[in-house]
C-alpha cells in the first residue's frame, strides 16, 4: 500500500541513464546527513551518509554532494536500473549528543522507465 | 545479523481504542527511535530510547508513549486512538556512538 505522499515531485529515468535527486535541507546547523531509499510497503532503507566535513561521498553507484553554503545535498545514482525505483528521501541531523534526531525531507519518487 | 523487526505488520482499531506497537532491534543496537509517517507529514520523529531511558521527543501528544527493556527491545503505545493516527509507525535502530539508524519494515495503522 501507498505509505507516502501522493503528490511527491517525481524524477522520470531512463534505464542506464545517470539520475540526480537534490533536496534543500532546513538547518545551517545540521552536521550529518543521510540518503533513505523507500519502496512501496517497507521501510526506509540506508543508502549513503555524509558529514558535514565532507563535502563529497561514493558508495556502491551512488554519490552524495553536500554544499553547506546553499543548504543543498543531492544523490547520483549511476547506471539506474529498475529495482531503483522507489520513494528517495533526504535526512539531515543536528544538536548535542542525545538531543538528535533525523529531520525528513518530504521525498522524491524515482521512476525508471525499462 | 538479522534486521529491525516490527510487529504487528498491520493493525485496525476504532477511535477511542489503545494499541501497542513492538520493535525488535538489531543485535547489538541500544538505541531505537520512533517515526510517524504519513502522506501529508511525511516521517516524522516521535522519540527515541537509549538505554531504557527517552534520550529525546518529538512534538507529537502525551497520548504518544514509549517504553525500551532491557534487551533494548521497544514498545511504543497511542492511548485513546484518533482517526489521525492513521499512518505507518517505523522503528529505527543504531548503536547508540553512530549516527545511521536502521530501519524497520513498520506496522500500519488504520483508525476507523
């Protein structure tokens, strides 16, 4: 079943093609930050984190960048294949140890086209 | 190791109803945290435990409570259910020093 919005901002691929997911993040503050892949009728599912000393990650066919000076931090997944379509969010964490807690972006749907 | 476990997976109530929700941790995690996700609000932070004390809340309801054992395993409770808590209830767990959390596959709601 549909357990997220139904009005998400949708970012049409093609199969092989390179996709790019941005998300503006909320707080100048925040100092991690972390990339959730969810597929209909499942849970968030870790993909990628970054530090706010960092501005550049790789992982397995994904890339996060982070620039702290616009708020901006996007996901590049290379090769985009179907079992990537799915509902992308953004993460962002911020305040002492003990006082955190993840702030959601409202989420991106991925839609590979074979 | 196995992964964040959840249950029920689903769950109907009527309004005025109670209901307790379970989550099991990854084997080793102490610290679970709680998320509401709905269509219109999107995932939002309910708290989190650590320990088998609340590190932290949400801006959510004295209705909304929580409790962790001492096998880091948690409950979470919503008292005098509402149409409104009608969503997917997720939990999340990590080690408590790292920062990923890792979630659940959630148990949905339905209030009727």
């Amino acid at each position: 079943g549909e357990s997220v919005g139904l009005h998400l901002p949708t970012l049409s691929v093609q199969e092989g093609d390179n996709s790019i997911i941005n998300c503006a993040y909320s707080n100048s503050a925040s100092d991690y930050f972390i990339w959730y892949k969810q597929e209909s009728g499942k849970g968030p599912q870790f993909i990628i984190d970054i530090r706010s000393n960092m501005d550049k990650r790789q992982g397995q066919r994904v890339t996060v960048l982070l620039n702290k000076t616009v708020k901006h931090l996007s996901l590049q997944i290379a090769a985009t294949q179907p079992g990537d379509s799915a509902v992308y969010f953004c993460a962002e964490n911020f305040g002492d140890t003990g006082r955190r807690a993840l702030t959601f972006g409202s989420g991106t749907r991925l839609q590979v086209q074979p | 190791k196995a992964g964040v476990t959840q249950t029920p997976r689903y769950l109907i109530k009527t309004r005025g109803q109670q209901v307790t929700l379970s989550c099991s941790p990854i084997s080793g995690h102490r610290s679970v945290s709680w998320y509401q996700q709905t269509p219109g609000q999107g995932l939002q932070f309910l708290f989190e435990y650590f320990s088998e004390t609340q590190r932290n809340k949400g801006n959510f309801p004295g209705r909304f409570s929580g409790r962790q054992f001492s096998n880091s395993r948690s409950e979470m409770n919503v008292s005098t259910l509402e149409l409104g808590d009608s969503a997917l209830y997720l939990c999340a767990s990590r080690t408590g020093h790292q920062e990923t959390q890792y979630f659940g596959p959630g148990t949905r709601l339905l209030v009727l």
